[in-house]
C-alpha cells in the first residue's frame, strides 16, 4: 500500500474491486464520517477519532481517497514499531465499539441508529489496513469490508443499492378481508325491496292514501327505484374492484 503525508494529497486510494464499503439502511457508513469522527472524539479522544480517516467517495471510478483530518494535524507523534502500533490501534478500536454498544442500547433510537453506524464504522478487512500515520495509528478502508468474506451483513454499494444477503423476518400471509356473507351485506337490497313493497300495496292501506291520489300510486316506487339504480351500480363496482385486488 502507497503511502503519503502531503497536505492536500490523499494518504492513498482504495478500490471498490478489493474492499467493499458496508452500509446501514440503505446508506453509506462513509458518507457520515463527520458525525462518527465528533462521536469518538467526545465520547472516546481525539487519538480515537483519529482512526477515522476523512473519506472521499468518487463514484465513477468506484475508489475512495483517504485524508488525513485537517484537525489532527497540529501534534505529532513518534514512529513506534508495527506490533506496539497494532497494540495502540486494537485499544483505540475496542474503546470505540463499547461506546458503539452503549449507543446500541440507549433508549433513544437516534443514539441507537448512531451506534449501529459507529459499530459498522469500526470494521476493516484486515490488520493490513492500519497505518502509522505522523499523528497515530489510522484506519485505511474503515467501515469496509473484504470481497473475499463471507456477506454476513448488509453491504451496499458506492451507488447505495443494497447488495450481498441479508437477514429478513419471513412474515405470514396478510389476511385478505373476509367477506360478510350474512343479511348485513344485502340490506340496501332487502331495503329497497321492503320500501317498494309497501309504496306498492299503500293504495290498498284503507284511509291512509285518499282515493283520488290512489291512481298515482306507482310513481312513487318508481322514482326510489331509479334513485336505487345508481346506488346498486356504485356498489356492485366496489365489489367487483375489490375482488380483482384479492386475486
């Protein structure tokens, strides 16, 4: 691994061919490097932050290029050998994943999703992706994983589409809406029928209707009948369309 310490130059670039980035919802863990880089530095230190290289995704080459933060670079540290380097950034990491758990657990679901991202973040491919860097060790490739591992999380890619398998609850069947076989589901029918049988056999009512309006009789059923009509219509639609988004 190309590395370099120049101001305004990327530490190195990794490719999407040999680290594949991990996401959380659908989102990059790398796109809230500012967020994750406050939450170790407040909730850990600054040398913890420091892991956290500052990301710049280029989606159409499929790299990323690594920074160092520009607030790291005003205290330097002494080059150490690999394994006391290995031994520093191992502690820097486990102290950031229990505070990642504690956020997991917080009854707050903000913190909660915050510490998802965090332990996500604090994922790497291998050990050969530590560095020393003049101001501590650092993390190349943080929130990636291999593309030789095994997919055991979500993993998404630098265009955000989900990727790899992932865990799912198999949910039952949704219950389709039964439907009300009894008299309750014909009574605008029955209610109907029942009011035109009686305007029909009113004439016959002695002294309810006076016999000169007797010869009128039908003109009342009739209309309720083509009031009805269009209800019926409107009805047996709904039942028509609702059976075709049961099938």
């Amino acid at each position: 691994m190309n590395l370099q310490f120049i101001p305004g130059k990327p530490v190195t670039t990794t490719n999407f061919n040999s680290v594949q980035p991990l996401g959380v919802g659908g989102q990059l863990v790398l796109e809230q490097w500012e967020v994750l880089s406050q939450i170790l530095k407040h909730g850990v230190s600054p040398q913890c932050a420091g892991l956290l290289l500052e990301p710049v995704i280029d989606r159409q080459r499929g790299e990323v290029d690594w920074y160092l933060p520009s607030d790291l670079q005003s205290a330097t540290t002494p080059s150490v050998p690999r394994d006391v380097l290995l031994q520093n950034a191992h502690s820097l990491i486990a102290q950031g994943k229990q505070l990642a758990q504690t956020m997991a657990q917080s009854s707050d679901v903000v913190q909660r999703q915050k510490g998802a991202l965090l332990e996500q973040a604090l994922s790497y491919p291998t050990d050969d992706y530590i560095i020393e860097t003049p101001y501590g060790p650092a993390l190349v490739a943080w929130g990636h994983q291999s593309n030789e591992a095994e997919n055991t999380g979500g993993v998404v890619s630098a265009k955000g589409a989900q990727q790899g398998n992932r865990s799912m609850s198999i949910l039952p069947a949704p219950m389709l809406p039964t439907k009300n076989q009894g008299i309750g589901s014909y009574w605008p029918w029955l209610l109907g029928l029942l009011l035109l049988l009686l305007l029909a056999f009113l004439p016959w009512w002695e002294g309810l209707i006076p016999v000169q309006y007797c010869r009128y009789y039908w003109i009342g059923p009739l209309i309720l009948l083509l009031l009805l009509l269009p209800l019926i219509g409107i009805a047996a639609r709904k039942r028509s369309l609702s059976a075709r988004g049961n099938i």
